[in-house]
C-alpha cells in the first residue's frame, strides 16, 4: 500500500493563496508521501492545458496521482436537469482523471436528506442508478475507474448494504472509494466491503498525541485487513480537523506510514 494526501488536507490554504505547487512541494519534500488525490477545485481550471500542466508538475515532484475527486455531484436531486448536469460533469472529470493518468475518479451517489427526499424512496434510488448507469457507461471509454464513496451525512450509501444495492443496481464497473471514517455504523460496514475497495480514505477529525484518529481507533486494524486482502492500491489521508494543518497533517501522515 501506498499513502497519498488529499488535497482537501490543505482546502483553506489552497482556498487563499497556496499554489497547487506549493502543495506538491510539501507532500514530495516534507511529507515524503508517494501520491497525491487533487480535489476538482483545487486545480488552477478545467482546461486540457490545466491538466497537462499539473501532469508536469506531478512529474517534477516524483508524485502520482492517487485519485481525482469530484466535489461534488448529487444523483440525488429532484431536478432531472440538475442530475444531468452533475452526470456531465462526472464525465467531463472522467477525461480529466484519464488524461493525468488517475485510476480512479471520485464521485458521490447522491444526498437525498439536502432535498428533502427520504433515503428509502424507490424513486430516489431509481434517479441515482439511471445516472451511475450513466457514468459507468462513459467509464468504458476510459482507464480511470469510477468510483463512488460511502457518506453518512445524508448520503445515500450509509452503511454496507446501501453500497450492495447500489452496486445492484448498475451494470459494468462501478468502483468504491471507501472511506474508514463515513459509515453511520463505523467499522462493522468497513470490514464487510473491504474486499471491493478501488481507494481508500482515511479522514481525520480530530488527532490524538501519537498522530492517530480517536473516533475510529480500528485504523491500523483495517489497513492491516486491506494489505492482508492484498489491497495494493493508495491510503489517502484526509484531514479535516481545527488544528494547524501544517502540524497536524506531518503527525497523521506519521501514523498512518507505521500502519502501513
């Protein structure tokens, strides 16, 4: 396994004036981590000479690209025009993670508690799954895997058995970023879908005196279960706490390479 930095570690810097640069620099030189996940907003534009530009900068620092994340698209909203447009964005993003050589863009499945929309809803599923439909259709026309990540904050895949319906519910390739941190029922939904993991994240919230997260205190219990499942793929560490990103990002980083 191999560790990564979200880019997200960084979001109110990066949102200031931190260069996209800058953050290379950090992860190469400071962090010695091997890969990097870029947030779609957190590039400079959306443009084919963007992307070929953060390739060469990628090269530059020795870094690979772990993940490229959409943040953010809903399959869930009401609107069909609303759905559609999230969907060519995911598509467009598609292109864009093939081009940097991404394996795996990140995407969500929808949030239907922010639309007033009831997470058991026949009908929500049903908008989500001709949407993911999509996606994983255009996926065949690229390497980058898409793939989707579990959410409890409203989202429609809180627990193990939301990730099996949905994968249910499409046909062809539909990928699993699983974050560690983001099932209501914690680690017991992690232990049951380790095994389709395409990318992992591991979120912080908060950070303890040896570097490790206190919510979830299965971490190095779970990344022992991947590396013995034979994952070979990116850890991503995603910080999203109040301290210092600059102290606190080095400590979680240092934790998470005695996991691995």
């Amino acid at each position: 396994m191999k560790l990564a930095c979200s880019s997200y570690s960084y979001h109110d810097e990066l949102e200031d004036d931190m260069t996209l640069e800058e953050f290379f620099e950090i992860c190469s030189t400071e962090l010695e981590i091997d890969g990097v996940e870029l947030l779609d907003g957190h590039l400079p534009g959306d443009d084919i000479e963007t992307i070929d530009h953060v390739a060469d900068l990628l090269d530059e620092y020795d870094l690979e690209i772990a993940c490229l994340s959409v943040f953010y698209n809903d399959f869930a909203k009401a609107s069909n025009d609303e759905r559609q447009a999230d969907v060519e964005k995911v598509t467009k993003w598609l292109d864009h993670a093939d081009r940097l050589g991404a394996p795996v863009l990140r995407g969500f499945t929808g949030f239907p508690g922010l639309h007033d929309r009831d997470h058991d809803d026949p009908e929500v599923w049903s908008d989500v799954a001709t949407c993911m439909q999509e996606c994983v259709d255009y996926g065949q026309t690229v390497e980058t895997t898409f793939a989707i990540e579990n959410h409890n904050h409203d989202g429609l895949i809180r627990t193990a058995d939301d990730i099996f319906r949905v994968r249910g519910s499409v046909n062809g390739e539909l990928g699993l970023v699983l974050d560690l941190s983001n099932y209501i029922d914690g680690e017991p939904s992690v232990n049951r879908t380790l095994h389709l993991a395409d990318h992992v994240h591991a979120a912080y919230d908060d950070l303890a005196d040896d570097g490790s997260e206190p919510n979830y205190p299965y971490y190095s219990e779970s990344l022992a279960a991947l590396r013995d499942l034979g994952y070979d793929g990116f850890v991503t560490l995603e910080y999203e706490g109040d301290e210092n990103d600059f102290e606190a990002v080095p400590a979680a980083v240092e934790y998470l390479k005695s996991c691995l």
